[in-house]
C-alpha cells in the first residue's frame, strides 16, 4: 500500500496543534509563577498535569502524522481530561467546553475528501 497524500488543512491543522502544545509546555514549565499570579485558584498540580500533557499531545499529534488513529483518540481523552480539570479549576463551563472544539475540528479535517480522506488511512 502507498502513502496516502496528507492534505494541506490537515497538515496545517496538525503543525498548529505541535506548535500550541509546544508553547502550552513552555508557559506551564518556565513561567508557571506567573500562570498561578494570574489564577489564583488553580491547584499548583494543574499545571503540572497540563505540562506532562502537552508533551502527550505532541506525541499524539505525530502519531497522527504517522498515520495512527490512536493520535486521535488521545487527543480525544486528552481533551475530556482539560474538560474536568478546567472546571475543576474554576474556569467557566464556556471556557472549559472551548476545549472540544480541538477533537472536533481535527476529526473534520480527518474527513474531508470523500473516498481519499485521511481517515480511512489512519490504522
């Protein structure tokens, strides 16, 4: 079987997600003071899960790349996790649901294409 062509949305989408993930790690990491100086009420362990998991998020994203539908769902368990962590946290319900759209866009992009999309190619 040949290597599917990945489509430019999505490699777009996933260069994004690398690099949030990335400064997410960095803010959470090296600046992690002044994230519990602007929220006062989150749990110092909140970041640290949030950094750990957004070196989590970098390999689910590569996975992707590699053509891992497993990527996917980590990215999918990661994202009902931020869910009760944020809510836990105190951020509003609103705020805390934004988290989804992630999972719900990626998902859309894995299925443009019709009988080419990527989906289909993720084992």
């Amino acid at each position: 079987m040949t290597t599917p062509k990945r489509r430019v949305l999505l490699t777009a989408f996933l260069i994004f997600k690398i690099l949030a993930f990335s400064a997410t790690f960095c803010i959470y990491a090296f600046a992690a003071d002044r994230v519990l100086a602007a929220a006062p009420n989150t749990p110092r362990w909140v970041l640290t899960v949030f950094c750990f998991s957004s070196l989590l998020g970098i390999a689910s994203v590569v996975a992707i790349f590699r053509w891992m539908r497993l990527g996917f769902y980590v990215l999918c368990a990661m994202a009902v996790m931020a869910l009760l962590i944020n809510l836990y946290s105190g951020v509003s319900p609103l705020g805390a649901l934004a988290g989804l759209l992630g999972p719900v866009i990626l998902y859309a992009l894995l299925q443009l294409g019709g009988d080419s999309r990527a989906w289909l190619f993720l084992r």
